[in-house]
C-alpha cells in the first residue's frame, strides 16, 4: 500500500509555505542567472569564445529551482528540529513499538496484545502500518493536529487485514486516536474498529531508536 496525503491542524498552512518556497526559488533562480552572466560578460572582456544556451537558462530558471527546492523540503529540510518546531509539525517516522489491551464493555481488559508501528513520513504523504502476528494494517487517511496543552494528535483510520490461515479473523476498518508526547518519544491513545470486527482498546506506542 501507497504513503497517503494527510491533514495538518493548528500548524502552518502548506500552501503558505509553498508562497515561502516560490519567493526563495525565484530569488535563487535570479542570482544563478545573474552569476551566469556576470562570467560570460567577464569572459568576452578577455576575448573568449562564451556564450550562455538556452537549455542552461532554463535549468536555473524559477520552476526549475522551485521544484529542486520542494523536492528537498518534502524529503529532509521540513524535519529539521527548529523548522519543524516552527512549522508545528513532528517528525514520527520511523519503527515503534505497540503495547495494546482490548477491552470489554465493561472496560475490563480482554486481551493484550504486542504489534510493530512503522511510520513513513515526508512534508506531503504519511503511512501508518502496524504488525501483529496475526494480522497487519495500513492507514487510509489521517490528520496531524498541534495541540499547546495536549502536544501532538495523531488521528488516522485503517484497514485491517489478516494473515492466511487466521480464519477467526476477517478485514476490517478501524479509527485510532493517538496523543505523543512532548519528546515524541511515547504515545497513548485508544481504537475503535467496526465493519467486520467490533472491538475497541488502549494502545501505548514507544519510539525504537
């Protein structure tokens, strides 16, 4: 399954940093071009053969450097501490460890449970895919939400699907509420499913480093 667009709530908005990314691609793009034809004007001055292509100009043009530049600020500038703090957004990718209950209705513990969280994370598309034993799931939507009294909210819904031979098991869909903390090294939250298998629970998630 496919790393999906996801919400940003309470932080910058993105298409306020795309003005941002569009001011500093064209004010690149000016100076290149400007150092471009600084050297060949320094080069006719000592009567050399220099002449400046197209093709070249267009390399350095705005878009050209704009997508450059978003292609990095998508993949690593985004999560660099102090811009991530300012833009408000965490960076959770990587492999954590899930402690989960599931609980009876009336809030008794009825299972406990261990799976892997793996998180992949860019400026632009998230994926949440969580591992069993017995089965696995993948994050369909979610929305990161800044909180400045609770920190970081992860909200997502998924799909359930269990391993061959689980015959007690069928696919399902489910929705989760997650809460880091202030590190981002920890997570708690709870699960509801439905659509196939009506259960609901606690889990606790901590980051592997």
């Amino acid at each position: 399954m496919r790393e999906h667009e996801y919400s940003l709530i309470g932080g910058i908005n993105r298409a306020q940093v795309g003005r941002y990314l569009g001011l500093a691609a064209a004010s690149i793009s000016a100076f290149i071009v400007f150092i471009l034809l600084g050297v060949v004007d320094l080069a006719k001055k000592f009567d050399l053969n220099a002449n400046l292509p197209p093709s070249i100009l267009s390399l350095v043009g705005a878009s050209a450097v704009f997508a450059a530049l978003y292609a990095l600020f998508d993949k690593y500038i985004w999560r660099w501490p102090k811009l991530a703090t300012l833009l408000k957004v965490p960076h959770l990718a990587g492999e954590w460890r899930c402690d989960g209950k599931s609980l009876g209705q009336d809030g008794q513990v009825t299972h406990h449970w261990v799976a892997q969280v793996i998180i992949t994370q860019t400026w632009d598309k998230f994926r949440v895919r969580l591992k069993t034993e017995q089965s696995g799931s993948n994050s369909i939507t979610a929305a990161l939400i800044y909180d400045e009294a609770d920190g970081y909210h992860l909200i997502y819904n998924y799909r359930n699907d269990p391993k061959i031979g689980q015959l007690e098991l069928r696919s399902h869909v489910g929705f989760s509420n997650m809460i880091f903390s202030k590190d981002q090294m920890k997570a708690e939250g709870d699960y509801v499913n439905g659509h196939g298998r009506s259960t609901f629970g606690t889990m606790v998630w901590s980051r592997i480093q």
